[in-house]
C-alpha cells in the first residue's frame, strides 16, 4: 500500500483543485454538510443538472467514461483524486448518484451500442436523470425474490407490480427495472434487466414522507406499463448479472461517501464544555480510530487503482464500515448535544444537522444491501467461508414465492 499521490497523481490532482477552485465555492471545514432537508427539493435537483452541465462542459464529467461518449478516458484513481477534492466544494451532485455512479457503468458493461449512444452522453449532460427500481415491498434484501412481472407482447413487455425506496424517482427521467420475465426459473434466473422511461403511462409515482421530514423515496406502481424490446439491457432471463454489476457499483458509492470530519465533534464537545468528560472523550477517541481506519482502507482501495487492480476484500468491508461509523459518530453527537438533540427545524443546535446524519443513518445502512446482508457477502466472497444455506436456490419461482 502506498500513502500519498504518485507524480502523476499530484499532477492531476493540483489541476483539478485549481479548476474547482475557480468554478465552485469551497466549503467552509467548520460548517459541515447542511441536509438536504433544508432545500427544496426541485431546486436541488435543478442545481444537480445545472453542475452536471458545467462538469460536462469542463470535460470533467464521467472521468473513467470512455471518450466517445463524452467521458474523460481516464484511470479510476484519477476519479476518486476528482471526487476527494470535489468534496471540499459546496456542489450539488446527489441527483446524479444513481445515474452516473450506478447506470452509466452497467450500460457501458452490458448495453448496446444503440442504448450507449442514445443515454450515456446525456447523462454525463445532465440532460437525463435516473431511478432505481430493484427494490420491492416483499423483496429487499432478498432481491432476486422480485415479483414485479413482465410478459411479453409483440416488440413489447407489459409490467405490473410495485416498487420501493425509489431515490428521486418523482424527478427522474428514465428508471433501470428489474422484472420476472419467466416463473418456471429458480429466483435469480428468471429476471430481465429494463430500461423504461418513466413518461410511459401507467407509472404512478408516490412520495414517501420520511423519518427526517424529506421525501427523497418513493413507492412506484407499474400497471400494463408497456416497455419496448429493445430496452432490454443484456439478455432475457439474465438480468441478474447486469443488476450485480449495479449493485457493487452502488455499494462503492455508498462506501465512499464523505462524512463529518471528528474535529468538528471536538469542537462541539469544547463549545458544550464536555472536552474533560472521560466518556466524551473515550467516544472521540472511537470516532478518530474509526475515521482513520476507513481513511487507510480508501488508501488500499486507491493503490489497487492506481496498480490497475481490483480490489480485496476491502472494498467490501469499506461500505459495512463506512456505515458503522456513519451510526456510532452520530450517536456520540447527540449524546454531547444532550436535550438540544431533540429539537428539531429551527430551535435545533448546528442547523439540525447532526439530528438529521442520526436519523439517516437507516437509509445508509440499508442502502446497497443492509448490514446483514453485507456481512454475509463478505463471509462468503472476501473470506471464503461456506454459503449460507437456500433451500429455494434451485427451485422455480413459482414453486418458491408459495413457500416464501
């Protein structure tokens, strides 16, 4: 493991900060990440679009997209130097997680060439915001159990079910589906991979009121929604690889989310004069090993980058742990904040921020695949142990949903 930029990297890296430096606004170190929960909502889509853009225009967009679609051609480790110091700038980007972070690498994967050329350069634009409908009331963390149905007819697919925690899927301009297309198949087997725009009739888009007042998910309804053929990303009843492709994509972007820095918890134990309480200070100290620790995993991630390798079993830890210190940090906070952590919108200490990361840390440890599930990937793929039993795993569809 290297610690620090190569040469090359530093290059890189003093030219990006130096365009960031002359197009955004740098975000103060002390003020933190005011939630999204203070802004309208389609403003801040609005913004997305309108950075997206500027990105774009800057060759700045899609640094790791191949050129003919507008992408910069460049190495992974030179998107993550790009997104390091983008972090330091007050710039809205949330709109375009699904879209950049997860479709675009999935249509670069397993599109084709007509569904590349016809999306990818508009995402990079801004021109195209996208949703994620894998998610079902019955089906989360055992995704592939999916039960949405699509049938097919003619040159189209007619879907029906329901989707859920749909991420700004009342914004968004096409969606990435996953569908059962044959029930005969065990679970994985019989799914089919959609792009579908969400202007076709019969979609019915509702937002969901959460636990931090926002209502960034939806619920989506899909009835006799037609979806043309050639929407089909990858092959019929294969849906399942172009969705693992996604879902790690997603689990990497989750797991490389930026968070409160630990002095800013110092300085607020200072300001509440708690900076001698023994426990306050032992909860600071957990909170430093935790920040370093997953700063020294991101430095494995970025040398197998740099190396043109892929990564260990880091990078699925990195998620797990992201999300572990994401819930423990915002418990310490509130514990020094005491009462004033109960008060909410404008009587609320520090804008209510540290109130909203406690309350948003279910979205990030669900988000990607929950805690549990991720421990399981990680016992199985990165340390070898023994699947956990299935019963169903080989077994129709049909014949499985009955008995689960």
């Amino acid at each position: 493991m290297h610690i620090g930029d190569t040469p090359e990297e530093a290059a890189f890296r003093a030219e990006a900060h130096a365009w960031l430096k002359t197009h955004a606004h740098r975000r103060d170190s002390h003020e933190g990440k005011t939630a999204d929960h203070t802004r309208d909502l389609a403003r801040h889509m609005q913004e997305c679009r309108d950075w997206q853009r500027v990105l774009y225009d800057n060759n700045w967009a899609g640094i790791t997209w191949p050129k003919q679609y507008g992408g910069r051609g460049a190495s992974a480790i030179q998107s993550a130097i790009f997104a390091e110091e983008m972090s330091q700038f007050d710039v809205a980007t949330g709109a375009f997680a699904v879209s950049i972070g997860m479709v675009g690498p999935t249509l670069i994967a397993h599109g084709t060439p007509d569904q590349q050329q016809h999306h990818l350069a508009p995402i990079l634009k801004g021109e195209e915001v996208w949703c994620q409908l894998f998610s079902e009331p019955g089906s989360g963390s055992d995704l592939a159990s999916l039960g949405t149905r699509a049938v097919r007819d003619g040159d189209d697919w007619i879907v029906n079910g329901q989707k859920v925690w749909t991420s700004f899927g009342q914004f968004a301009d096409y969606a990435i589906l996953l569908a059962r297309t044959d029930v005969e198949l065990p679970k994985h087997a019989g799914i089919t991979y959609f792009i579908l725009d969400m202007k076709s009739p019969g979609i019915d888009v509702r937002p969901i009121t959460q636990i931090t007042g926002v209502q960034h998910f939806n619920e989506t309804f899909l009835t006799d929604v037609r979806i043309p053929h050639t929407n089909i990303i990858g092959e019929i009843n294969a849906g399942w690889k172009g969705a693992q492709t996604t879902l790690m994509n997603e689990r990497s972007h989750i797991g490389s989310g930026g968070t409160w820095s630990v002095d800013q918890l110092i300085e607020l134990a200072q300001q509440r004069g708690l900076s001698g309480d023994l426990n306050i200070r032992q909860g600071l100290a957990q909170a430093h090993a935790r920040a370093e620790t997953l700063r020294y995993m991101g430095f494995r991630m970025r040398t197998a980058m740099s190396q043109m390798r892929m990564p260990g079993p880091e990078a699925l830890t990195l998620k797990l742990a992201y999300a572990n210190h994401w819930r423990l940090t915002a418990e310490l906070a509130t514990t020094i904040l005491g009462a004033g952590a109960m008060l909410w919108a404008d009587d609320a200490p520090e804008d209510n921020q540290w109130g909203q990361h406690l309350l948003s840390q279910f979205a990030i440890r669900i988000g990607g695949g929950t805690d549990e599930i991720q421990h399981n990937i990680i016992a199985e793929r990165g340390l070898g142990l023994p699947r956990e039993p299935q019963l169903d795993k080989d077994m129709p569809w049909r014949l499985s949903n009955k008995v689960g």
